[in-house]
C-alpha cells in the first residue's frame, strides 16, 4: 500500500510538471508569434523587454503600447506563476517522500508537521523572490518591505500568542522530548497519551478518554515526565503482611503471581522487596515493567487483585492498623500502707531519731522522698551547701576525700546506713562527697520536714544533740585510737540546732 500510494504521488507530479513545462516552453514560441504580428500588421518592432519602435522611425499609437504592455506583463506573470507552482509541487513531493521514507518506521511524521511547514514557507519566499526578480529586475522589493515594516509590527502584536506557540512549537521539535503515542505526565494538569503535534500545541488523550489540549507556549514552561512507547517503563506497586508472615515465602509467591499477569513485560524479572518495617506490620514494594505503558492503571489493578488471591490460597496476612494498650492498675491502699510501715521501720534503726516517739516518726517518713541514683553518680560533693540527710534503702554507698588530688575511699556504707545529718541539723557543708558505688535507692529527709516536729517538741533539740555529739566523738575515736573519749560540750550543738531551725 506505501508504494502504491508513492507510485500515485510521482505520476501526479510527473504529469503536472510535465504540463507545466510544456506551457512554459510553448511561451517564447507566443511571445514570437505576438512580435511577428506587430512587424506585419503595424510595422512596429518589439525587443525582449516588449520596447516598442515604428520600422520608419515614427513614434507607436499610445493604445498599441498600452496592449503590447498589458500582453507582456499577463505573459510574465503566467511565467510566475508556472514558476511558483512548479516549485510547490516539487518541494511537496519531495517532502511528500521524505516523509514516507526517513518517518516510515516511525511516528515522528505527524509530529514533525511543523518543521514541514516552515521549511516549505521559507522555500516558496526564497523561489518568488528568485522567479520575480528574473522577470522584474528593475522592480526593487526591498522598498516594498522595508515600507511595511508598522504594519508588520501591528501584525506581530496581534498575532503574539500564535508565534509564542509557533516558537514554542519549534523549539520542541527541535529538543523532541516526546512523540505520538508517548505517555506524558505534566504535573498539575493531567496524563495521557500523545495523539497530536501541531504549531499550536498538543493534543494529549487522557485515560478518562477525554481531549487535554495544551499550547506549546504553556507547554514549554511545565515540567513533563515522559514514558515513551516501546520503552520498558517500570511501576511500583504497594502492599502490606503481617509481621508472623515469612519475608522469603511472600517474595516468593508474589512475584510468581506478578509475572503471570498480562502487560507485565517478560524481559524484566519482577522485583519484590521489603520497603520499611511499619508499625503495624512489614510494608512491601512490587516493581515490575510493562509492555504497554498506557495500560498502566489496569496493570495496577490486575496486579493487586492477583496479589489478593495468592494470599487467600497461602495463608499470608494483610497488616491492618493495631494497638496495644496497657492499663497501669491504680496502686492499692494497702501498698501505700506497707510503704509508710516501711519507711518508718527504717527511720526507727536511726540512732540520731531514738528520741522521736512514733507518731513524730511516721510524720517524719510521711515528709521524706525516695530517689535512686545511678552506679558512680555523686549524691552529695564535698563542700555543698544543703538542708537533708539520706537513708540508705538498696545498695551501697562510697565516702570519699580528696588527697594529694586523688579521691581516697574512707568508708562504705549499705542498706540501713546513714550520713549527711549534720548538714541536715546545723545546715553545715558537705564533709565529704558521697558516691553510689551500685544503682542505689536512698531515703531523703529534708529541714522541712523536721522543723515541724521540733516546733512541736523543743527538748527533742538537746536530746539529738548529744546523740549528735557521741556520733562524732565516736567517729573520731574510729579514725584515731589514741583520742580519748570526753564528754565534749553539748551547748554549741543545741544553739546551732536552734539558729538554723529558727527556734527559740
């Protein structure tokens, strides 16, 4: 059918030029007769350029110049017009089989329209300038160019928009970003297959089987994703298993269902891979290529449905949104109780609270709080300012001193063991730091909560500091077997007891 249709073309062109020649031939031979008839009939001698002259040097009859005029100048335009009709029926068929020929294969012909079209405009101006200027050479054009140059300007204005997508058009063309029959996605806008390239814009079917019509100039500016046709472009495809759900057998199962599903390109192996490990269970990606990109939502869909049906006949499980939560049960009366017994037993094994009578005891553990501190963090530094002393609850504490710049352990204390009450009784600095040798729990007491119950009970002062004052006195005899162990005054005790409590 091509050749036939190009056998067609070439008779067509062949009998029309071969007319037109024949016309153009025949012309000199008119031209001729004409002259010849002037010679005989009216004595009047005619040169190439139809100038007149009487055979006996006499001046011509004005009406017979003015018909030899108008004979020539209708001569020389049929000239210019064979000319020019030759010319476009040579650059159609030449274009006509450059088509049929470079474009036989593919489908750039129609996309292409546009180069055709200025091309053939910019070959018929060059040839009607050439042709006229053969048979007019003492008529200038330039001047009648020059001279419409307003309304050309005028012209160009009205005429903005169409250039814009002219230009745009070309340029187009000339990059060739896609073709008819392409998949175009333009961000904002919509996607579809390319049916149409003109000088106006594109014409873009869409897979609601509606017309998208987008001019070059607004097309130019947008930014296109391209899937060509007969290219192998790949999709992804998204879905979801349960966690109890073998990684391995799902890839399995699933890109076996994949690569029966039609669309689905043989010449790539599917790819199933784990995408992320949710919250809800394992999230999966399928990316699989197609033999035909414009089908690529029905592909989608045929794929998720097979992905269905092989979970359902092997047993896997989609994830499904889940929580799980905890209810923290609301701590019981009697806890609180054990707790309080607890913390008062405690204070009752502290000598320095011997004094205290059971209820000033379980007002002093009500006031206390409990804290744990981590292996080697300090819970008191030599030379801190403080009002508290600490019980230790679980595990062990290190007292530490600082000599010759190293820190030497003087002591280790454990569960039931004290220190820091005579910080809380005279608010006197840190004598030592204090560090958890283990994760340790400790029982603080505050001033706050002894100042209560020394405004309640005043002689309890004198009776803690003499405990005080033998708790210090034995602690040296300890560090110092040669002290002797005096009686030491209690009155500089009780008044710093009273001052830092505010008593009186």
């Amino acid at each position: 059918m091509p050749n036939s249709e190009i056998q067609k073309k070439a008779i067509y062109f062949l009998v029309f030029a071969g007319v037109l020649s024949l016309i153009l031939a025949i012309l000199p031979s008119l031209e001729e007769i004409v002259r010849v008839t002037l010679m005989s009939r009216f004595g009047i001698l005619a040169d190439k350029k139809w100038v007149l002259a009487m055979a006996d040097g006499g001046k011509p009859d004005a009406m017979i110049e003015t018909l030899v005029s108008l004979a020539s100048n209708l001569l020389l335009i049929i000239k210019i017009v064979i000319g020019m009709a030759l010319v476009i029926a040579s650059v159609r068929f030449v274009l006509f089989l450059f088509s049929r020929t470079v474009y036989r294969n593919t489908t750039q012909g129609e996309a292409s329209s546009i180069i055709k079209t200025v091309l053939s405009i910019i070959i018929y101006i060059v040839a009607f300038f050439i042709i006229f200027q053969t048979h007019y050479p003492d008529v200038p054009l330039a001047p009648l160019f020059t001279g419409s140059t307003i309304l050309g300007i005028v012209v160009g204005l009205a005429l903005q928009d169409t250039l814009g997508n002219l230009f745009a058009g070309l340029a187009l063309q000339a990059d060739q970003p896609f073709q008819v029959g392409d998949v175009v996605i333009i961000s904002g806008r919509g996607e579809g297959v390319v049916e149409n390239v003109s000088w106006r814009g594109v014409s873009i079917r869409t897979f609601r089987n509606t017309l998208l019509v987008i001019s070059n100039s607004v097309l130019g500016k947008e930014t296109i994703e391209v899937a060509p046709k007969g290219n192998l472009n790949a999709r992804n495809v998204f879905f979801n298993t349960l966690y109890s759900n073998s990684p391995a057998h799902t890839i399995q199962v699933v890109r076996e269902a994949v690569r029966q599903v039609d669309n689905v390109s043989k010449k790539m192996r599917p790819v199933v891979r784990v995408r992320n490990l949710g919250d809800n269970g394992i999230d999966w990606e399928i990316k699989y290529w197609l033999d035909d990109f414009a089908k690529q939502h029905d592909t989608d869909a045929m794929i998720r449905q097979r992905v269905w049906y092989v979970f359902q006949r092997e047993g896997i499980d989609f994830a499904f949104p889940t929580r799980t939560i905890h209810v923290e049960p609301k701590p019981e009366e009697t806890d609180q109780i054990d707790r309080m017994y607890s913390i008062t037993e405690r204070l009752n094994r502290v000598s320095i609270f011997a004094p205290l009578c059971d209820e000033e005891i379980e007002r002093l553990a009500a006031a206390s709080t409990s804290r744990v501190y981590a292996p080697d963090e300090a819970i008191v530094r030599l030379g801190q300012e403080g009002s508290s002393m600490f019980v230790i609850i679980r595990g062990s504490v290190k007292v530490q001193i600082p000599e010759n710049n190293v820190e030497k352990t003087v002591n280790t204390l454990r569960e039931n063991d004290f220190f820091g009450e005579m910080c809380l009784l005279t608010g006197e600095p840190r004598t030592a730091n204090v560090i958890a040798d283990e994760e340790t729990e400790v029982l603080r007491i505050d001033k706050n909560g002894l100042k209560p119950i020394f405004e309640g009970n005043p002689s309890l002062v004198e009776s803690i500091s003499e405990l005080i004052e033998e708790r210090r006195v034995t602690l040296k005899s300890a560090d110092d077997p040669d002290h002797e162990n005096k009686n030491a005054p209690k009155k500089g005790a009780i008044r710093s007891i009273k001052k830092f409590f505010g008593l009186k």
